[in-house]
C-alpha cells in the first residue's frame, strides 16, 4: 500500500488493459485466421479454443476460493465472469461501434444460436445440480460433490462435442452476414 511505486498503480492497472487488449487481438487475428485457412467456422474457434484460455485465470481464481474454504464465491465467480463478459464484453464494443456509426456484421447465426441452446441447456443442468437438488432434499444449502463436479465436465465435453458435430455436419449451409444497424 504504501511502497515506493504505490503512486504507480493506477497507471499500472491502466497498462494491464493496454495489454490484456493487444494481446486479445492479436490472439482474434490468428485464430481467425487459422479458421479462414483450415476452413473451421469460426464459432467453433471461439468456444474450444478462445474460451478456454479466458477462462483459465477464472478457473484458478475459482479453486483458490474454494480452497479456502469459500465455495459460494467461487460459483458466484463463474457466473459473474460470464455476466461481464457477455453484458460488457459484447455490449460495450457493439455500443461504442454503433454511436461511431459503424455497423457491426454478425455472420453465421445458425451457428450462434446453436451455441446459445447448448448454452442453455448448460445452465439449466447447473442450475438443477447446485440448487435443484438442495431443494429437492430439504436442504438450505447447494453441495457441489466430486461426482457432480465431475458430471458438469462431461456436461462441457459433451457440449463441447455435440456443438463440434453440429457445426461440422452444417458445413455448407452458412447464413448471409446481418448488419445490425446503426440507431440515434
């Protein structure tokens, strides 16, 4: 708190967003292009290999709290990461795009909203494995078990899975890019 660079860490943290968002677009630019020359949509790119590396710091920010003894902080810390990256992370670019009036092209729905149903379907098995079994038995308080951490992998290997044979099966059948538009 009060050592001889505490005056530097505003600056500090401002320079962690610097490089959290260079290295965030030069990560986007290769795995697009990757995708672009091996032919792997790119909504496939962005769940198995994107979103594993994001949630990497995450996942150990997670373990640590439950290490200790914190559980419920570490399930309100999944479900807060997704929150902001979903509200913030494409509402905030999508926002500042459009009041700078450039439209912003969102390609391959299909492809989206097969993702957003197996999305779901991921929550609503979550749901029911932290809370619907608490209730079920009586209980005031959800237990996340071996087995039922265990049963929430498979659930993510086989969406992982069902999302891989879905967007590979409906190769060929892309839908055109929307322009979503620019209001105000």
């Amino acid at each position: 708190h009060d050592g001889p660079f505490a005056a530097w860490y505003p600056m500090t943290f401002v320079m962690s967003f610097v490089w959290v968002s260079a290295f965030s677009m030069v990560i986007a630019a290769v795995v697009s292009h990757w995708g672009e020359l091996s032919g792997v949509p790119r909504a496939f790119l962005g769940l198995a290999i994107i979103s594993i590396g994001a949630e990497v710091p995450d996942t150990i920010q997670s373990v640590t709290v439950a290490r200790r003894g914190y559980g419920s902080m570490a399930v309100s810390n999944s479900f807060g990461s997704q929150i902001i990256n979903i509200l913030l992370g494409l509402g905030m670019p999508w926002a500042i795009s459009n009041c700078a009036g450039q439209p912003i092209s969102i390609v391959h729905v299909a492809d989206i909203h097969r993702m957003g149903s197996l999305q779901a379907l991921n929550v609503a098995v979550l749901s029911f494995a932290l809370l619907g079994l608490a209730l079920l038995r009586g209980r005031d308080k959800a237990v996340l078990t071996r087995s039922k951490g265990f049963a929430l992998l498979a659930m993510y290997v086989l969406a992982v899975g069902s999302y891989s044979v879905m967007s590979f099966a409906g190769r060929g059948t892309r839908d055109r890019p929307v322009a979503v538009p620019v209001h105000g």
